[in-house]
C-alpha cells in the first residue's frame, strides 16, 4: 500500500482531512504544541486519519541552526543540545515529542537531522544510545542529510530497527519497511513535480512506502499522485 499526504497542514485542517488521510506534523519540530491542540487535531480528523510526526530539533539540531531562531527558541548551554547527545535536555525533548505523538496516536516519528550531522564516532555513539534508551513504542525514521557512508547508514539502521528516510530522487533507501519517502523537490523546495516524475516516483515505491510532499506544490502533487496510483 502507498500512502500519501504532505509535510503539513498545506491548506485548511478541514479541507485536508477530506483529501487525505495522512498528514506529517511540522509543528512538532519547531515548537511542539499543547497537549490540548493535539487533542484538538486528533478529535477533527476522521477515524482512519493517519499523523505521523517530525521530532523536536532540541533532539536533532545544534541551538546554532536558524531553526532556532524561527522557532524562537533561546538555549542557555548549547553544547547540551541536538546531534542526539545523551544529555537531560535531549531526553526531555523526547519525552515532549513523545507525549504528542500519543495524542496523534502516531505510529511513525521522523528524525530529520541537518547537513552538519555527519558521520563521526561521536555522533555515532550518540546516535547510538539514544534510540538504544528510548524504548520501541514507535517506528522511527532516520533521515540523514550529511555525509554518511551508506553502509554505516545500513548498519545503524540494522542495529536500531530504524527506518532509512529519504527523498528517492536523491538518494536510496537502503534499510526499513516500511519505506518513507519525503520529496523535496528536485530543484529545491520550489518546485512542482511532472506526471512523467510522478510515474517515476510510483514505480520507485515499494510494498509498503509513505510518501510526503514538503515543496510548494505539495498539495497539488500529492493529489496528482494519489489519483496516479488508485
């Protein structure tokens, strides 16, 4: 089964909740929201509404992304934060991102990590014991953007039962099911994809795969390809 949304809410809650049924939340990687405007989201959707979710970049990103700053988020010790370093700030972000994906009922959590997240023993390690102490309530989907060897890739996928998330214009999903794709455009987030593009990306997925748009043609690729491959 192929899966379809955005990455977002790319119009009106009510108007996307009749379009598709499954959406993965961005609010939770800035600035996660109140546990009582979850509710609020979870109690609008339809029954068969699928969330999934981004963490919380306290978890993923260094205080000195512009993220930060979006997000207006002012850190007192930044060395205590992102790179999945083992410190109480990280795991109490988690604990944060968590309480949310409960309310969503959300069963898969995108671990988006930044450019400057790449492959050293330190951010291995880290790596490492954090998803090794974070219990396996949920699927959790790695998406690397630094320079990584694929094998390493493999292997830490392997060794944590994480899912590889890639945009498979750009790169290939090397280990997970199911497969979790997220397009972000081929020419940057400016973009609006082809229907000979979109016949590509459908023959690119596998059994099972979700597919999330995040460029700014999301809402109309989305739909193009959902009508593609019922």
């Amino acid at each position: 089964m192929i899966k379809v949304g955005c990455c977002g809410f790319s119009i009106a809650k009510e108007k996307y909740f009749n379009k598709f049924d499954l959406v993965e939340v961005q609010k939770t990687f800035y600035l996660p929201p109140k546990a009582d405007t979850a509710k609020k989201w979870k109690e609008k959707s339809p029954c068969s509404f699928e969330f999934t979710m981004k963490a919380w970049q306290l978890i993923t990103h260094s205080p000195k992304s512009p993220t930060y700053r979006k997000a207006g988020i002012d850190v007192e010790d930044a060395n205590k934060y992102g790179f999945f370093k083992p410190t109480k700030e990280v795991f109490d972000a988690w604990e944060k991102t968590k309480e949310i994906a409960d309310i969503l009922n959300a069963k898969i959590i995108v671990f988006q990590c930044p450019p400057s997240f790449g492959e050293t023993k330190e951010n291995v390690e880290n790596i490492k014991e954090f998803f090794s102490s974070i219990g396996k309530d949920f699927i959790y989907a790695w998406e690397p953007r630094g320079k990584w060897n694929r094998e390493t890739i493999r292997e830490i996928c392997e060794e944590l039962q994480l899912i590889h998330c890639v945009d498979p214009f750009k790169e290939k999903h090397v280990y997970g099911k199911p497969a979790y794709f997220r397009l972000h455009g081929k020419g940057g987030y400016k973009y609006d994809y082809s229907l000979n593009e979109l016949k590509e990306l459908r023959d690119m997925c596998e059994k099972d795969t979700y597919c999330l748009f995040n460029n700014t043609a999301m809402c109309k690729n989305a739909m193009e390809f959902k009508e593609m491959i019922s």
